[in-house]
C-alpha cells in the first residue's frame, strides 16, 4: 500500500495535499474499488466545498462510490482530463488523478500516513 | 424440479423467531370471519366446458385479424409479424421476460439481446443502445431521467411539444413528479405547431427538448435546426421515433438528437390488447454512464472465444442505490428477442419494402379520401403512414359509422386535444389492402 508522508487521509479514503491543495482516493481505496471505469467530478471550479461534500462519483466494474471533500474550502482547479482516464485512478491516485484543489483547504479529523496506514491494517481482515 | 420455497423446519424457526406457535397463530390478527369467507361460486366446470365458455367469451372480442377493416394507429400499429418470430419467443431457452439474474450464464439471452441492441442502433444512428424498456412511454420518461441526472439536477425545465403522444406525455409527467422540474411547450391547445415554436422557449434552464419523429399527428420535420438551436443552449433533445419510419427517413442520429427512444410493437409485436410492448432506448456513447437499464457487451472467455456480459453495471441502482438514473435494473427481454427476430428475418431490404408499403399507401388512402366531399388533409407537411383527416361532422360519429360497417376508423383526436373535433388520425399500413383503402372510400362518400 503507497502512502506518500506528505498527504493527509480521510476515514472515508482521500488524500489531501496541503501545499497544493489536491485531493483524490488513496491507493487503498482505488485497490478495493478494483477496476475502474468511470468517474465524475461533482463540483465545478469556483464552488465552496465543506468536510464531507459529495465531489465525485466513481464506478469501477464491481462498485460505485461518492468521493468526498477531505477538505473545507473553495475549488480552485478541476482534473477535467480525468474523465476521459478513469483507469488513472488505478495506476497514479496521487499523481495524474488528482481530482480537484480546494484553495485555502481546512481539514478536520484528518489522520497522517503513519496514522492512515494503522487504520487500513486494521480493516483488513 | 420441485420448488419448496422452505423446509418445515425453517417455517417453525421463522414462526418461533416472530413469537407465534402455529401458521394460524401468524394469522390471528384478521378476524375468522374473513379469512376464509364462504365465496358465492357456481359449480366447477370440467376442462372441456371451461375452455367452451371461454372461447365463448372471447368470441365476443372483435379483432383486427378477422373480424375489423382497421386504420387505427396513435402509437399502436398493425403489422404482419412472420411466423417465425412466435415459434422463437416460445422457445423454452428464451422463454423469460427477464434479464436473466445470473445472466453470463445464459449467453443465448444475452447475445440476443446484443444482437437487438446492435439493430436499435443502425437503425437510430445513435451509438448505444440499452436492453430495452417496457414501452415506448416509459423509454421517454428514461430520458427525462438522463437528462435530469446528466445536469446533476442543475437544470431543471423540459420543453415538449404538444405533438408528442399524449401518453408519454402523460408518463413523462407521472415519472417526473417531485423531480421539481417545469414545463414548457406541453400546450395541447398549440397542436398546430412545428419545432420552431419551441425554439423560443429553450433557454440555458433548460435540461430536455422531447419531439417526436414523425409526430403524433403522422408530420415529418427536420429536427436538425432545432437541435442545434437545443445545444447552443447547453440543452440535451430527444427524438420519439416511430422504428417502421426510421426505416425510410432520415436518423434523427443524423439530425444530432442526443437520445432517440420509441415504441418498438411495430416491429414484430402484435397489437394484443395495447401490450405488453417494447421500448427502444438509444443515445449517445457520452451519455451511457447516465442510461438507465440494462446494458449487454461483448467480449472474450477465458479461452479467448467470444462470448457477453452484462456490462457497465455498477450505474445500476442495484450497485449505485439511491444515485442511480433510475430504479429500472431490467429490461422487456422476451419481447426484444421478437423484435430482433422481425429484424433479422426481414432483413434491411424486407424492412424498407414494408416502410414502403406503409408509405405508398397511406399517400394512396390520403388522396382518394381527400377528394370526397367535406373532407381534406388538415396538414400541408409531409407524412409517414399516418396523417389528420377532417372530416364534415366529429371524428366520433365519423368513427361509429364506420364501426358499424366494420371499420375501425382511425383515433379520434378530440380525446387529447379538445379543439379538434372534426379531426380523424388515420393510419395505412402493409396489412390494408387496396380494397380495403377503397372500401373505407366507397363508405365515407356514402355517408349522410
């Protein structure tokens, strides 16, 4: 499981970047998810964002899911080529899909790397 | 194989886990007197004397096979279905009306229904197309559905035309009901109107345009301009289409509709009591995450041979719940078998000579009846196999003359649009003869 030091994560699987402000679903959410093929931001650039909002929806070949804001704030940038390279999420979650960047993003009930790597050991079973 | 939906073991778990002794004890709450009320039946019949008084009954039905001259359409129409197409549908290894559940397991339904959708798409000029619907109705509501769930419910307003089947129009708004959506357009009173009357009411509000193709009075336009106007405006369209039309006409795939549905009865379909029928759902590859139904792919086994999935399922209430397009996870699967079968063994050279008899005539018809005395075309536009008659007195008397003498006349169009007494919507298809044509002549210019 790859989990950058630099990133916060969310009990709910994203990633929040606070020097760029990017968000996306973390290798272990995309891992679970398995192949996916399709997803859509829900939030247009300019739009304020709290903890918790729906900003995505994803659907691999067995699942769909919501994706929601790791962070409170306004969106800045949206990956709008993501859309058309749904399998990026599989291959590159932190890199190539990045999902949106909240400007000014507050977080909440975050964990670090150490700490989001202990809480996925402790789902698996 | 025996079915035994549970052992006795497990009922008296179940009844032991709710509280109650006995399968009485489950019942106690409906008084006696009702659970078991003394019914007032007449003696029981033998097989024999049953199936006599049934075909009695049945007899009194009067049908357009043998007893009935017909010219009525409005959406429904009366076509030869080849044989071979009941001899297939009854065939117990298709013999469902479901999707299958487990259905990779099932690779002749599902090829099938690959195959229909492969057609529905030709046919259309669109680039998708779902398992099938349940009717044509319920297919336009479905796309009231995409439209609403591609805008993530930021646009809000359909624009309809009043010449859209009264039906769907009617289905449209049950299904829509509490989606907070508004109307424009949907004004029976404005039935003259072609697509440029609506231009004005699309704006950047507005999520669905819904046309129909040829419309509800049997009218061909080119929709082309109206749906670029439609897309400047961020808006999607939909194209109802007649299947026998799209035939002979221009796609309205061609024309740039973004989703074109219809009634596929048409096709291979026989008129039973008005159904159960067929709905055709096709759209746009870009839309297909926001279709709703059910959808067959192809692909490859394990070993590399062909074979077909259910694809592009986790859209599908089943997996994605409440944010789903719709809750519709299944599809008119017996009868999409049929109308692949009608398509197949017609081929596109069959297909066309019906959509050519169809057209010729019903021009035939629409001529002679025109020269009679007090009546006439109400329309200049050009038509399919279907056109408005005026008539010198109102279409109902028009239509119970013609009963009389053993003619279903045609669908009295004051039932949806109130103003148009005098005004009868008469369809000719492959399945009137020339005689027939003259007869319903001989007895318009006869009547007094």
């Amino acid at each position: 499981m790859n989990t950058p030091s630099n990133l916060k994560y969310t009990k709910s699987d994203e990633w929040f970047d606070p020097a760029t402000g990017a968000a996306g679903i973390t290798d272990y959410a995309q891992n679970q998810l398995s192949d996916i093929v399709f997803v859509e931001i829900l939030v247009d650039e300019g739009e304020e964002v709290t903890v918790g909002k729906a900003i995505a929806s994803v659907e691999s070949v067995k699942a769909s899911a919501e994706i929601y804001a790791p962070a409170a704030g306004k969106v800045s940038a949206v990956n709008k080529a993501l859309s058309d390279k749904p399998e990026s999420l599989n291959s590159d979650p932190y890199g190539e899909a990045w999902m949106i960047k909240i400007e000014g993003g507050s977080t909440s009930d975050v964990m670090d790397a150490a700490g989001y790597e202990s809480y996925c050991e402790g789902r698996s079973h | 194989m025996t079915y035994i939906p549970i052992s006795p073991a497990e009922r008296d778990a179940m009844l032991k886990t709710v509280g109650v002794k006995s399968l009485d004890g489950l019942f106690e709450a409906i008084p006696a007197k009702h659970r078991f009320p003394k019914l007032d039946l007449p003696p029981a019949l033998t097989e024999m004397e049953a199936a006599a008084h049934l075909g009695d009954m049945a007899s009194s039905n009067e049908n357009v096979r043998q007893d009935l001259i017909s010219f009525l359409g409005a959406g429904a129409y009366n076509h030869y279905v080849p044989s071979v197409v009941d001899h297939m549908l009854r065939r117990g290894e298709f013999y469902t009306a479901y999707t299958p559940y487990q259905p990779e397991i099932s690779q002749g339904t599902l090829q099938a229904i690959f195959e229909y959708q492969s057609l529905m798409t030709n046919l259309t000029g669109m680039e998708v197309s779902n398992a099938s619907h349940y009717d044509g109705a319920t297919a336009a509501a479905e796309a009231v559905n995409l439209a609403y769930a591609q805008f993530r419910g930021k646009r809000r307003k359909i624009v309809m035309s009043p010449s859209v089947n009264p039906q769907y129009r009617e289905v449209i708004r049950t299904y829509s009901q509490g989606m907070g959506l508004t109307e424009a357009g949907d004004d029976s009173s404005n039935h003259e109107d072609g697509p440029e009357a609506l231009l004005p009411l699309v704006d950047e509000s507005t999520m669905l345009v819904v046309v129909q193709f040829p419309d509800f009075f049997g009218r061909i336009f080119d929709y082309t301009k109206l749906i670029n106007a439609a897309h400047e405006k961020g808006a999607l369209v939909c194209v109802v289409a007649n299947p026998t039309a799209l035939v002979m006409l221009k796609t309205p795939g061609s024309m740039g509709a973004d989703v074109v549905v219809g009634e596929a009865q048409p096709f291979g379909i026989p008129l039973w009591y008005g159904g159960p029928y067929l709905g055709f759902f096709t759209t746009k590859k870009s839309y297909v995450h926001k279709m709703a139904g059910r959808l067959v792919g192809e692909t490859v086994d394990a070993r590399g041979n062909r074979s077909y999935v259910l694809t592009l399922t986790a859209r599908e209430q089943h997996i994605k719940r409440e944010r789903a397009t719709s809750n519709i996870c299944t599809n008119q699967g017996l009868l999409a078998l049929g109308c692949s079968v009608y398509m197949s063994v017609l081929g596109k050279q069959g297909l066309q000579e019906v959509a050519n008899l169809c057209y010729q005539k019903a021009h035939y018809a629409a001529s002679e009846l025109s020269k009679i005395d007090g009546f006439g075309l109400c329309h200049p536009e050009p038509f399919f196999h279907e056109f408005v008659l005026c008539t010198p007195k109102p279409a109902s008397e028009v239509n119970q003359y013609l009963l009389d003498h053993g003619v279903l006349g045609g669908y009295d169009l004051s039932a949806d649009y109130p103003d148009m007494k005098n005004h009868l919507l008469v369809a000719v298809t492959e399945m009137n003869s020339k005689d027939e044509i003259d007869t319903l002549v001989t007895l318009l210019k006869e009547m007094e």
